[in-house]
C-alpha cells in the first residue's frame, strides 16, 4: 500500500498525460512563452500503462484520474484507457479536460473503459471565456459537455473557478445552468499554481464568497464528511436534493488530513501532493531497467515522505516551480 507517516493511504492516482494545452485559463498558463516537456522526456504509453499496473496491482490504487495539460491532446488516448480497463486490477478510470475535444472522442473513450469526466467550464458567457482561457471555444466546450452525457461518462462534472473581475458574479447562474442541463457543479478556489507566481491570497474568491452567492438564490443542505469520505469537495444538497453542488476549497479549508492522492507528471515523476515541491523519479527506474517490484518501493519510499499538508497558510509557504499544467491537475 501508499502510506505516509500520518496513517493516510493513497488509493487515488493522478497521471498526467501531456503538459501542453489548447487554451491559456488566465489562472494557470501565461499567454505565451512556456517551454513544454520534449517528447522523449515524456513518459511512453507502454510507460504509462505499466505504472498503472503497478499501481493496482501492487500498491493498492482503485481509482485513476487521467489529466494534463490537457490530456485529449494526448496521441492514443483511448488506447491506453483501453489498455488500463484490460488490467487484471482494474481502476474505475475518470478524465479532467477543458471540453474542447470531447465532441469528437467521448463515444471512444466511453467504448474503450473510461466511465466519466470533469470538464472546466469558468462562465456562461463565450466573450468572458474568451477573456478568461485567451481562446474562442466555448461552444465547442458546450458540445463537448453534451457529447460526454450522451456517452454515459456520467456523472458529468463540471468545474468552474471565479476570478475577480472576470466572472464572480456567475456562481448562482452557473448552478441553475448545471442543474438544468443535469451536470454536477463544482467551484475550486484559485490555487497558488501559475506560472507567473502572482496569486495573492487577498484577491481571490474564497469557499464562504461562493456559498453566501448561492444563497442568495438557493437552500444549501450539507451533506457532511460521512458522505464526503476523502473526496476534495464539500457537497451540499441544493434545494432538498436530490442534486448536488460541490466546493474544493484547497486554500480556506485544506483537507489535507483525509488526503488519498498520489500524482504521477506527464515525465514520470511522482508528487506526493499538488503543491509538493519535491519529486522523485519514476521514468528514469522505468529506462534503467527496474523491475515492477522495485519501482513499487520507490514509490512506497515517496509516499512514505509526504508532509502533513500543503502548508498553504504557513509563511514558509513556497510556491510550486512548476505551474498546474506541469503537475496535472
């Protein structure tokens, strides 16, 4: 198993696939100028699925998320989820992703294994995702949405980050569109992640902003950590239920204390947290000729050294070098 010294296992990778992206989300990617991962740097699908096996085979992951950059840029993407539905332990298997491809590759993917998504989607309004991702795509999200329910990668959930000035006023529209369409909402408070390093705690829009938003509109139950487990967001019942919206509150209400995550980055590393700023190599014990066992205690080794938590709040905090494209999201 992937314990750490606090009595945490982590059953849940996240395997970033590409660091590259087709839009430029004003909170993750500058508009130009990052250098991306060379092609032999990144790890090979025959990689990628080994590292899954040994994951649930040997240390005890039953859940893999497939991520990026955007992972539909990915060349063969549905042969790997094919290839990890195949594995003797196999994981219920999920993807992130802007949307923008989905149209085209949902019934693929739904075909090859892979059983649902997350899909970001910021606003309503196609001039303010223009502003916000520096790219004209917004139907192609709206359609990609709709391509991945008619797959049946459900429950489709979508992600949404507000920004002053941009788009805080949308969370209660959000939710009635989300709603409507049958899609769960989740917001996720901005991370100290980007590439310019220019987060200030003091601009963003925080847990308690989102939730007295909402309610102006709607009656928020909560569900409560029996039912959130070790899930990232906090959930609340809309309106009596049965749906749902969520909060992944990373900065105000860190849960890193039920934390289940171990992260692999499109070159092989392994990140014991989001905002770990050490890594431990994988790729290069793969290419030097390491066999499963031994790459399953390097990664036991790694986990066994992960921190009690992100340390957002604490004024040693240091930020990540590399920006949330790179790691995976």
């Amino acid at each position: 198993m992937l314990l750490d010294t606090y009595g945490r296992t982590a059953t849940d990778l996240r395997v970033s696939l590409t660091d590259r992206c087709n839009l430029r989300c004003t909170y993750c990617m500058p508009e130009e100028g990052l250098q991306w991962l060379a092609k032999p740097e990144l790890l090979t699908d025959d990689e990628i699925v080994r590292l899954v096996r040994v994951a649930t085979a040997q240390l005890g992951v039953t859940q893999v998320r497939f991520t990026g950059g955007e992972p539909l840029l990915r060349p063969g993407l549905a042969g790997i989820v094919a290839r990890c539905a195949e594995l003797e332990q196999r994981p219920r298997m999920s993807l992130t992703t802007n949307g923008i491809g989905l149209e085209r590759t949902a019934a693929a993917l739904r075909e090859a294994g892979l059983d649902r998504v997350n899909v970001s989607l910021d606003t309503l309004d196609p001039d303010t995702f223009q502003r916000m991702t520096r790219r004209k795509r917004h139907a192609d999200v709206l359609r990609g949405l709709a391509a991945a329910r008619a797959a049946g990668l459900t429950p489709v959930k979508v992600n949404a980050v507000l920004m002053p000035g941009l788009n805080d006023g949308e969370a209660p529209d959000l939710l009635a569109w989300a709603l409507e369409e049958g899609y769960e909402l989740r917001f996720i408070e901005q991370m100290p992640l980007d590439p310019q390093h220019g987060w200030q705690r003091e601009g963003m829009i925080t847990a308690g902003d989102i939730l007295a938003a909402l309610r102006t509109r709607f009656t928020l139950t909560p569900e409560g950590e029996d039912a959130r487990g070790s899930a990232p967001a906090e959930r609340w019942l809309v309106d009596g239920g049965p749906q749902r919206v969520g909060v992944i509150a990373s900065v105000t209400r860190p849960f890193c204390r039920a934390c289940d995550r171990t992260r692999l980055t499109a070159d092989g590393q392994v990140r014991t947290c989001l905002f770990a700023t050490e890594e431990s190599d994988l790729r290069g014990a793969l290419r030097g000729g390491a066999s499963d066992a031994e790459v399953a205690e390097l990664w036991r080794k790694a986990m066994w050294g992960k921190k009690a938590g992100a340390g957002i709040d604490d004024p040693s905090f240091v930020q990540p070098q590399r920006p949330m494209s790179a790691i995976g999201g």
